[in-house]
C-alpha cells in the first residue's frame, strides 16, 4: 500500500549517508598504515610532589571522536591542556601531523578548544564572539563575514547573530561556543565538559548533534568528561584514566563488555562484582565455586585460570534473569529476596540480598517493555537470579 504524504527522493538522487553508516567502518587504530593525527609519547606531567600524567602514551587519528573518561583528578583534563599547549610536559613529547609541538606556544597551534564555561563575551554578539579569533587573525572583512554565516548555519542559530549571549539559553550559548571554536578551521577541536551546563534532555539531544556536525565536518574531536553515557554515546574510542595512567582505550562496546581490569569494570556502567576459585577448565569453560552463590560456570576465550585459581568475576545487571520459580539449569543461579526496588521509567532496577541478612547486595535491571502498572516482583519477594555462561568477566586487579 503506498504511503501519501511521504517525499521521496527522485530515482537519482544521491542517497545520503547516516553518520551512523560513516562510524561503523571507521576504524584506523586496526589499519598499519593508519598515520595518526595525535602522537603522546612516553608524556609525564608533575605539580609539585604530584604525578598528574604518568608516562602516558596514546595516538588519536584524523576524524575520530575521541574520549578521555575518568574520575575528577585522574589527569585527563591536564592531558588536553598540554595538548592544547597551557601546560608544558615534564617529559614526552606531542606530535601533531608529525610535527613535534611540545613547545610550540598555544597560539601557534592549529587547534582549537572549547571551554566548560564557554568563555562567550557578554559585550560582543554571538556574530562578533563567532568572528574573535579570525579578525586576530587578521583575516579580510568579506571572508569573516562568509565564515561567520556557515558557522551559525552549521550550528542552526541563522538570525541570531546580533544577540548578546545572555539573550540565549543554555544550549544556543553551547552552539555559539562551538561555532567559535570551528570558525578557524581547526586541525584538531578539544571540548573540555561539553555538556556539563545543560540539562539532561538538552544534553542528550546536543549529544546526537554534535556527533552529525563531527561527521559532517571531518574534524578530529577530543572531548575530556566525566560522564560514562556521555563518553559512550559520542566517542568511536575511548580512554578510561586512573591517576594519570591510562587503563584501558578502546570502542565504548568493548569497553563495557571486556573491561581490562576490575577499576574499568566498575567506573564504565554498574556491574557486580564476587570472588570465586576456579574448580575446572575445559577448554573455554570454566567451572567455579562462588561464596553466597554456590556452582558457577563461564566462558572465556582467553584461557589462562588453573584449578584452585582465586578470581573476581564481574556480572552486568542486564545479563541476570530474576524469576519466583527455580531455573531449571544446575548452576549460575541463586536464591535471594527482594531488599529494594527502584522504578526509573525505561528500567527498573532491583536489589536482591542473597545469603540472608548478612549476605549481600546483587543489582538487577529489569527492562519495562509493557505499559502494565502492576509490576511482576514486590519487595520482600523470594526470587530466583540466574545468569548465561557468556554473561560472567574475569576481572584483573
């Protein structure tokens, strides 16, 4: 049945491209003749009797959208100052396009950053706070004005130009900060907290768009947050760093499911983590004896556990199965009772004490596919919790 009001493009038409399509074969970190764009080699930076960057190295490559994730403090802030060119290393060095710039002054560097608080100029309209940089530049009159609509147009502000910032919300203030930014044509665009100053569905959405107009643009992105979603939504890799070193770098999906160590585990996303001795290992399964829990089994690829092995396993919340009647298989499962239950919309998430009062906590996420309001599980429910042998991780300490 054909559907009225729907435009279809002509028969030639060029089809466009999803970002989406663009990310998932963009892959240069698996390509040996992939240059990089951003060489760290061996970087180490000191305040005082602190190390803020520990022997970091690490290579961004042209039109990636790159995050740096971890705790307040963990360095990756002073890690893009020094790549920016605020702070000096105390050893290393950083390469941009080859080129060592390690004390190349800031203003020499053809990168771009943009600040948590937008740095805008209450003064200057958002026009005027857009062309700053090019008219220090020294750039002709006509070519500012050029660049100055392609980037309110890029960012969706058309007409806004002669507004004050303070006549702007949260989000258009971000835009006209980004606009800054782009308007010099940066090799490399550094964001420092991007989202920190909009609200939870602003920040979602300006995620999405950030993402398109980095795609559109082909500019490498280093974005430096705290915030795991933020990081997982936008980045094609990131880095979790852990005072000053960096633990693991990879895409967002492998990082939530095959975490380097028990830290990256439990700071990207919820996870519950017991310790266990390794009973048998035949081949890829592993069999293992859990306190509080009793027989469990898991896969894992890389085999390298010996009977009588002690080892932290890690269990998503998403990965558990919660049931009232007792899963039939004869092990990864155990009996708990319902201790608290947390209604978030999309999910819910259900804590289950097992081993009695003096057992422990295990989460438990819960999809809410259905619209029904009486829900399946109460509190103080006797439950059942099981799990699939893919679902458990070997964690390194």
């Amino acid at each position: 049945m054909s559907e009225p009001n729907r435009a279809r493009p002509a028969p030639d038409a060029p089809r466009r491209v999803s970002p989406g399509s663009v990310r998932r074969a963009f892959q240069p970190w698996n390509e040996p003749q992939a240059r990089p764009i951003v060489e760290f080699r061996q970087v180490v930076k000191r305040f005082g009797a602190v190390t803020a960057v520990d022997h970091v190295s690490l290579a961004l490559y042209p039109r990636e959208f790159f995050a740096l994730l971890g705790a307040s403090g963990c360095g990756k802030t002073t890690l893009m100052r020094m790549l920016a060119g605020f702070e000096t290393p105390d050893a290393g060095e950083i390469l941009l396009d080859g080129v060592d710039i390690t004390a190349v002054p800031a203003h020499l560097r053809p990168v771009n950053m943009m600040f948590q608080s937008y740095a805008l100029f209450p003064h200057l309209s958002v026009a005027d706070n857009i062309a700053y940089g090019l008219k220090r530049e020294g750039l002709p009159r006509p070519e500012i004005a050029r660049r100055v609509e392609e980037m309110l147009a890029l960012v969706k502000l058309e007409g806004l130009g002669r507004r004050k910032p303070d006549q702007l919300s949260g989000g258009q203030r971000q835009r006209v900060a980004l606009a800054r930014s782009l308007a010099k044509r940066p090799k490399l665009l550094l964001l420092d907290e991007p989202m920190a100053a909009l609200d939870r569905k602003l920040r979602e959405a300006t995620q999405f768009e950030l993402m398109d107009l980095q795609s559109e643009l082909g500019t490498t992105f280093m974005v430096v947050t705290h915030d795991q979603d933020e990081a997982m939504t936008m980045a094609d890799r990131m880095a979790v760093m852990e005072r000053g070193r960096l633990l693991q770098i990879a895409p967002p999906d492998l990082i939530y499911e095959a975490p380097a160590n028990r830290y990256v585990a439990e700071f990207v996303g919820d996870i519950n983590v017991f310790e266990a001795r390794i009973r048998a290992v035949e081949g890829e399964l592993v069999s293992a004896d859990a306190p509080l829990i009793g027989a469990i089994a898991f896969d894992e690829e890389a085999v390298r556990l010996a009977a009588g092995e002690s080892v932290a396993i890690g269990l998503r919340p998403e990965k558990i199965m919660l049931s009232h009647e007792e899963p039939p298989q004869p092990v990864n499962k155990v009996r708990g009772e319902i201790w608290d239950i947390g209604y978030l919309g999309d999910m819910t998430m259900v804590q289950v004490m097992i081993g009695g009062d003096a057992g422990r906590l295990l989460k438990v996420s819960l999809t809410n596919s259905t619209r029904r309001i009486a829900r399946p599980f109460a509190w103080e429910d006797e439950v059942w919790l099981s799990w699939d042998v893919e679902a458990g991780l070997v964690l390194p300490p």
